[in-house]
C-alpha cells in the first residue's frame, strides 16, 4: 500500500541551519495497517508525513502509493487518495461554512463537479448518517457553522471528512494533542472505530505512548531523522511503556537495529 525507499530532506542545505530531517527512510506499510510513530521533538515526525502528503519535496528516494509512484506528484493530486489531519483543530475545515457545506466539499474530493451548487437530498441523509455514529449529537446541527462547534467535535467533523470518501491512506499528525484528556479519548474511539470498518492505511502521528502501544498493529519509533526501531504485532504484545522507554533511549543513542535489541 506504501513504501519508502531511502527517502532523505534536508531544510537550509548549505547554510548555518541546514537540517537533514529525514535521514534514508524505508517504510513499507501493508493495505489496512494501522502504524503509530511516537519519538522525541525534532525527530522527523512530522516531516515524515507532510513528505508523504507531498507538503515537502523529498532531496532523493522514491515514495510509493498502491504500487504508483507519487514522488514528483504534486500535493494536490496526492490529496484526493490521501486524508490528513494535524493537531491544530482550525485546520481542515472552512469555519465560516455549516458542517452539511464542508462535509460536501470533503464528499465531491475526485469527483468531477458540475455547475450546480446545492446539496442533493441523498447527500444530505448521508452526512447524517455519518455524524450518527460519531455519537456527538451533530446529525442535528448540519446547518450549524463549524466554527461555533467544540474543539472536539470539529476534529470529529474533521475526521469524517478525511475519510467519508475512503482514501488509500490517512495521515494523522497528533490529530488529539490539543484536546483535553476525555476528549482526546473519545476522539481516538472515534478513530479507531473509522479505521477499523474501512480498513484505512494509517499513520498516526502521537506523543501518548500508552495509545501508540493500545492501537494499531504496528509501532514506529523515531529519532533525528531515522527510524529506530519498528515493532510489529506480536512484539507489542510484550512492550510495556517503561520497556519501550527503555529501548527508544537505546536506540536513540547507539543506532542498534532493532532485532539486535529486541
């Protein structure tokens, strides 16, 4: 589903700032994978996603996308098969526009658009439908601007529209880091939820490492610029908090693979 192949960025080549961000990523994610990344600040995290996205150009390496390669693809063109959200919860959305309008906007991504400008009926019951299940009470409020929702709720509508076209692979960049505890939490449930029912290729991006261990099937550990450590399913199953601590600060300092350290 996707694949990095020696992927390297470097920010102000050549300057007293320069900054090689990624480091020869190789990433390989099967279709359905649910891959968590945690790692310090200035690890490459997000860097990584927004190469991805197409956001940054990469310097060298090639990025795969269901066996296509996008490396050269603009950002635009990545967009209608990939969904991203970021932390900041003002972003994604048209806060001026009612929830039913964005969710339009979100559900004609790579569709060809006609010179009609209304919403069908059987959109509308759909948008409806989806906002159901997220269990907030929005069903009722698509006529309501979304900026007046709640933090969470417009990362749940931001959720929705990422993915109610189901895209080949979501992106998200601690897409709960600027909620409050319970609703981060619910959030996630949301997450999870969505992902699980469509089987979305995702990578999600969180500084929770108890979340980076309880979803998913895969974690990716980070460190200036490379990934240092990767563990699949079953590895996870004996990683507790505290050993995965123990292995990121290993890692992070002695560059050990990880089969040498697991």
């Amino acid at each position: 589903m996707l694949k990095l192949e020696h992927v390297n960025i470097t920010f102000h080549r050549n300057t007293v700032n320069e900054n090689h961000a990624l480091k020869d990523i190789n990433l390989h994610l099967k279709p359905g994978d649910f891959a968590t990344i945690i790692g310090s600040n200035g690890a490459g995290k997000s860097t990584l996603l927004n190469a991805i996205s197409g956001t940054y150009p990469i310097d060298s390496g090639n990025i795969l996308l269901n066996g296509q390669y996008i490396t050269y693809q603009k950002e635009y063109k990545r967009a209608k098969h990939i969904g991203h959200l970021f932390q900041n919860t003002l972003k994604g959305t048209a806060p001026n526009m009612t929830i039913e309008e964005n969710m339009g906007l979100a559900y004609s991504r790579g569709k060809r658009r006609g010179l009609s400008r209304g919403l069908k009926k059987q959109d509308t019951e759909l948008f409806r439908e989806h906002l159901r299940q997220l269990d907030l009470g929005l069903e009722d409020r698509l006529k309501t601007k979304v900026g007046l929702l709640s933090g969470g709720q417009r990362q749940a509508v931001t959720l929705l529209m990422a993915t109610i076209v189901t895209p080949s692979l979501l992106l998200l960049d601690e897409h709960t880091a600027a909620l409050d505890p319970k609703t981060a939490e619910q959030v996630m449930k949301i997450t999870d939820r969505i992902v699980q029912k469509n089987q979305i290729t995702t990578l999600m991006i969180t500084h929770n490492i108890q979340n980076a261990l309880e979803f998913g099937n895969k974690t990716i550990v980070m460190s200036q610029g490379r990934i240092v450590l990767e563990l699949d399913k079953e590895q996870r199953k004996q990683m507790t908090v505290e050993k995965l601590m123990e292995l990121y600060s290993t890692a992070a300092h002695d560059q050990f693979s990880d089969k040498m350290i697991l």
